[in-house]
C-alpha cells in the first residue's frame, strides 16, 4: 500500500502573552471582515432568489451545460473513439456496466486493490480496542501502541526500527533541548528527514554496516516508508510545539474557560478533557506528565490515521485517548459508514465510464478541440477531489469506530467553490487547522498575510513532493490568491455595496469566473495534466478551431453556476449553517 501527501518548514514562534498561538481559528487564508473573538456576527437575512426569473434562466443553463459535460466525456472515453488505442492498455476489467475499469491512478489503485485487506485489520482493531476500552482503558494506550507496532511491522518490515529511531530524536530534541531552541531544532530535524529520505530512498541497513545488512531482507508489504512518514512529521512537529505552549505558560485556562463555556455546549457539559470540543481540546496544554514517551509514540503510530490522516494535533488526540468525546456516537458511525459507501460507488461509476486519468498519463489527447480537453482537466480535477474524499473518509470512519473524533478534510465540493481563500479553508481542513496553528500564526498572521502565503504554500508543496512541479504548483497558488484579496480589501465593502446595489452581485460573479479559470490552471499544473497539458488546453483555446465559442459558452455556464454558489452561502446564513 502507498498513500502519498505531505509537509515541513523551519520557524520561529511569536506567541501572546500567554504563550500560546493567538488563536487556532484564524484561517489560513482569512475572511474579510471577520468580527473579533466575543463580538456576534449582524447579517442581515437576504430574501431567497430561488424561484425569480434571473435563476430560472441559471436553471436552463446548468440543465444543458451539466449533461454535455458528461456527454463529451463518456464521447472521447468511448472504445469507438480514434484516441482509444493509445490509452486502452491503462484500463482494467472492470465490474460496472460491462465496461473496463480506469483504475491507473496509482495512489487511489493502492488504496482501493487493499481496502479488503485495510477492513479485516479495521475490524480486528475495534472489536480489540473496544474491549480493552471497556475492560481496563488505563492500558488504552499500551494497546494502541502495541498494535501499531505489530501493524507497522507487517507493511514495513524492518523499517519499523528506522521510524522509531527517527521519532526519538524529535522526542528527545522537543523534550531535553527544550524552549524555542528545541522547537528549532526539531523543525529542522523534521523538514531535513523529508530532504533525507526522498534523497536516499528511505535508507539501508547496509549502508550503516554490513552486520546489519540482513535487516534490508524484511521490507514488508509497502516498502516506501517514507511516503507515508510525511504525515509523521507533522505530528512530530505537533508534540514539539505543544509541549514548549505547555511549558511556557500555554492558555490561560481561567479566562479562557470563562467565556468560551457560556458559549460552547460541548465544554460546558464536559467532565474530562476530551468531552471538550475541538478547539478547547486542540488549545488547551495538557498536565505535563502527558507529554510522556508512550503518548508520544501512541499518537505517531496511532493505526486509523496512520496512513493518510486526518491530521490531528498532540493536544487533542491524547486527551480523548483518556476521556473519548460524546459527540462520537454508534448512529453517527454507522450514519458516516453509509455516506462513505454512497460515495465509493459514485467513484465506481465514473471510473467505469469516463477515462481520463488514462488519458492524461498517456497524453492521448491529440486532436482533442478546446471543450474536450477542459473536460480532460476538469474531471482529472474532480477523480482528485473525490479519491482523497474517499481515503480521508475511510481513515476518520476507523478513528471514529475507535471513539476518536477528527476533522472531516473535505467540508464542500469542488465544484461549489468560487474563492481560492475558501476554497483552501475546505480541501484538505485538518491540514488547513495545522499550518494555521503551526506556521501561520507564529509567521505573524493575519499582519504578514501577503507574505506568509509564500512560505507557507512553498512548505505545503514541499511537504507533498519534493519537485519542481509541486514548487510550481505552490507559487502559482499563492500568486493567484493575491488578486482576490487585493479585490477584497478594496471593493467587498459595504459602502461599495451600497453604491453598486444589485450590480455589486453581477461584478462579484464576473471576478469569481475568472478565479476559478485561475485556480484551475494552478490544480491541474500540480496535480493534474501537468504543465504539459495545460499548454496544449491553452493553445486550444486560443489557436484552436472553436476556442472564442468554448471560451464564451464557459464564462456563461461558470457565471450561471457561481450565482448559485452565491445564493447557496445566503441560504447557509438563512439557516444559521456554518462549513
């Protein structure tokens, strides 16, 4: 098995007084306008546009543009068509329709060729854990670590031995070292075991001596650690962090407490730390007899989020370990269970019928026109969104069988998304809620935020994959972010509003086309077609025969389908939602 992604950057905390990050809700990529912590929010209500004339025409143009998106794909896709034969040997047997499966995206094979095997240790796991929960949880943790091991020995063979040597020298860094020295230097140990292992490919026995040459012999079943280790590395990072909040002074709890329970109903009904809810438990420092060598290594090993995350800091997930959270309940697992098959079997579908993952490895895209070749990048876009959708949710299912509450990673589609600020806060959330807590806020935030964005997304491309793609990636990111904050800082006033009226909604849709043109260059640079392919999509568009047609016809459809983008946000507000 081999799910990939990861993270890493050098910094040097800047804290309150208290010690501790100024807040661990203050997103990545801010809000304008967002009132201060202990002030209510005022909206007004806005009137429901659903049933007026302007989004009946809206209603028109998504029903005929919805279809053709799948009828150009399920066209070039076709066994019929001229391209097949260049793409055909990427495609497998497949189950659904009598049609051959496109399961040539490596990450999501790995994932779905194991998920029978990943469900019998899913099982094995919870029903043990649950007994021990139940029977004596004091040795809870003992449990967790032991089955980790035995786990991590079976996919890693002998390399279990390189994962915990590597973690004891964060451990002893954060822990002996200590103060902002410690954090330091464990930031550096962490980024440089990245640099390190992409470099040598995760190490030999041999290379350190040829009496320990028999070890390379035991690889296991994933024999690429370190691919996995990057999300390691965080929660190394996280243990760092915490434990010099903790040793520093941390929250001042009686304040804190004071006006968040008259808020929260969660904290004010809890008993124990981990009845708290996820900001309290994820801000609040912990007894210091926490911060131990068996924790530490329960919560780097812990086999649900192990693989793929979601990311969950120090804090939070060893005060649930004691004390598991009320939210969890048997009716919401099983609630989130059926969701997560729903979904497998929309994944099924599409790679059954439209393949373009095929199609992009192979570049089988000649003759393709400008509509066709969007549809290429679009759909290589929403496979991406939804195969991790469908990993992260396997992964936070077990943690929550388990009585572990995490972060759902992807909190909105992909396509319901017309703002690249928002659009960060909502892909990949627990990730989001890390660098927020771990490098966002202790870069400067919200004060340095046009020159955080750079680091900070340079550290993300290099936490995914150490190459020249990903760099590319990052930078066009934080590039295409700067215009929409320039944008909002400057006209999403209410003066402006005012001024503009109805049109204010007509502009705002206009800009918010043309960030996501931008947004989805950026994603299908780094994580799609790659630069190759966007250049030929561009040269399509403006060369090819048909590209003013296809440019128009997208604007309108893309207009029509952010209007109701907007209108979703109004309804949100009307019902008091929050994502």
């Amino acid at each position: 098995m081999s799910l990939k992604n990861r993270a890493g950057g050098a910094v040097s905390p800047a804290m309150d007084v208290n010690g501790s990050p100024t807040s661990a809700e203050i997103p990545l990529l801010p809000r304008t306008g967002r009132p201060s912590r202990g002030r209510t929010e005022k909206t007004e209500k806005s009137q429901p546009r659903w049933l007026t004339l302007e989004f009946l025409l809206y209603y028109v143009v998504i029903a005929v543009g919805l279809p053709a998106l799948f009828i150009c794909a399920w066209g070039f896709s076709s066994a019929n068509h001229i391209n097949y034969y260049q793409y055909s040997r990427k495609l497998g047997k497949g189950w659904l329709l009598g049609r051959r499966v496109d399961n040539s995206d490596a990450q999501y094979a790995s994932f779905r060729n194991n998920i029978p095997l990943l469900s019998y240790v899913l099982v094995g796991h919870i029903l043990l854990s649950n007994v021990v929960q139940r029977q004596i949880p004091s040795l809870r943790p003992l449990f967790s670590l032991i089955f980790s091991l035995i786990f991590l020995s079976v996919i890693h063979g002998s390399s279990v031995i390189k994962i915990l040597v590597l973690a004891a020298v964060n451990y002893a860094v954060a822990k002996y070292v200590g103060g902002r020295l410690g954090v330091a230097l464990s930031w550096i140990w962490s980024l440089g075991v990245l640099f390190a292992n992409n470099a040598y490919d995760g190490y030999k026995f041999a290379s350190l001596s040829q009496d320990l040459a028999w070890l390379d012999k035991y690889k296991g079943i994933n024999m690429r650690w370190w691919i996995t280790f990057n999300f390691t590395t965080l929660r190394m990072i996280s243990f760092a962090m915490d434990y010099y909040w903790q040793t520093n002074g941390g929250r001042d709890k009686s304040k804190y407490e004071q006006t968040h329970r008259q808020t929260c109903s969660e904290c004010s009904s809890a008993t124990h730390p981990g009845e708290q809810c996820s900001k309290s438990r994820i801000e609040t420092p912990l007894s210091a007899s926490s911060y131990n060598l068996l924790n530490y290594y329960t919560y780097l090993l812990y086999v649900p989020l192990y693989l793929a995350g979601p990311i969950i800091t120090f804090n939070d997930f060893t005060a649930q370990l004691r004390h598991p959270p009320k939210s969890i309940t048997m009716k919401s697992t099983l609630l989130y269970a059926v969701r997560w098959i729903l979904v497998v079997l929309c994944m099924e579908w599409i790679l059954h019928t439209i393949y373009v993952v095929a199609i992009k490895d192979t570049k089988a895209w000649g003759g393709f026109t400008p509509f066709q070749m969007s549809m290429v990048g679009y759909f290589n876009l929403k496979l991406i969104w939804l195969k991790l959708l469908i990993i992260w949710r396997y992964f936070r299912l077990w943690a929550m069988a388990d009585r572990i509450e995490t972060t759902e990673n992807m909190t909105r589609c992909m396509s319901d998304n017309y703002s690249a600020i928002e659009f960060w806060r909502s892909w990949h959330r627990s990730f989001n809620r890390w660098l927020v807590r771990y490098v966002y806020i202790p870069l400067g935030g919200q004060r340095y935020y046009a020159l955080n964005i750079f680091p900070t997304f340079t550290f993300v491309a290099v936490w995914h994959d150490i190459s020249l793609k990903l760099l590319t990636w990052g930078w066009l990111v934080a590039i295409f972010i700067l215009p929409e904050l320039a944008l909002r800082k400057s006209f999403a006033t209410p003066q402006f509003r005012a001024k503009l009226g109805g049109w204010y909604r007509m502009l705002k849709g206009i800009a918010a086309v043309l960030n996501i043109w931008l947004m989805m260059i950026a994603n299908l640079v780094g994580f799609a077609v790659g630069v190759d392919g966007v250049r030929e999509m561009m040269r399509q568009i403006i060369f090819g025969e048909g590209g003013t047609v296809f440019l128009v016809c997208s604007f309108v459809a893309v207009f029509a389908a952010v209007q109701l983008m907007f209108e979703l946000r109004e309804e949100e507000k009307r019902r008091g939602w929050k994502k």
